[in-house]
C-alpha cells in the first residue's frame, strides 16, 4: 500500500527534508484544502524554511485557518 501524501511529509520532516515535506503538504493539500491540521503543519515547515516567500505563503496560510 503507498504512503499518503501526509505520511510522506511527516516522513520527511523527521528526515529534515523541509522541501520535499512542503511538496508533500501541497499535495494533500491540493486534494484535500479543508485539512486544518495539514496547513498548521505547511506553516511549521514554512516557518522552519525561513525564505521570505515561505513565510509570506505561511502567513497566506494562517489567514486561511
């Protein structure tokens, strides 16, 4: 059976792979844009990126809780 989009995420997120588990979040999100869990966890990992575009979608994504 393959992994969610979410269980990839988590996944990568323990590995330190914040790029890859932003993708992942994008995916699920994409499917699934009511999942207030998983865009509490994009802003973490957006947070945790730390770009300026990054933090700018992470605030786009807290406006959207």
């Amino acid at each position: 059976m393959p992994y969610s989009p979410i269980q990839m995420a988590e996944a990568f997120i323990r590995a330190g792979e914040l790029p890859d588990a932003l993708d992942a979040l994008d995916a699920h999100l994409t499917a699934q844009p009511a999942d207030d869990i998983a865009r509490r966890l994009r802003i973490e990992v957006r947070r945790r990126i730390g770009s300026d575009d990054d933090l700018r979608a992470a605030l786009d994504d807290l406006a959207a809780l």
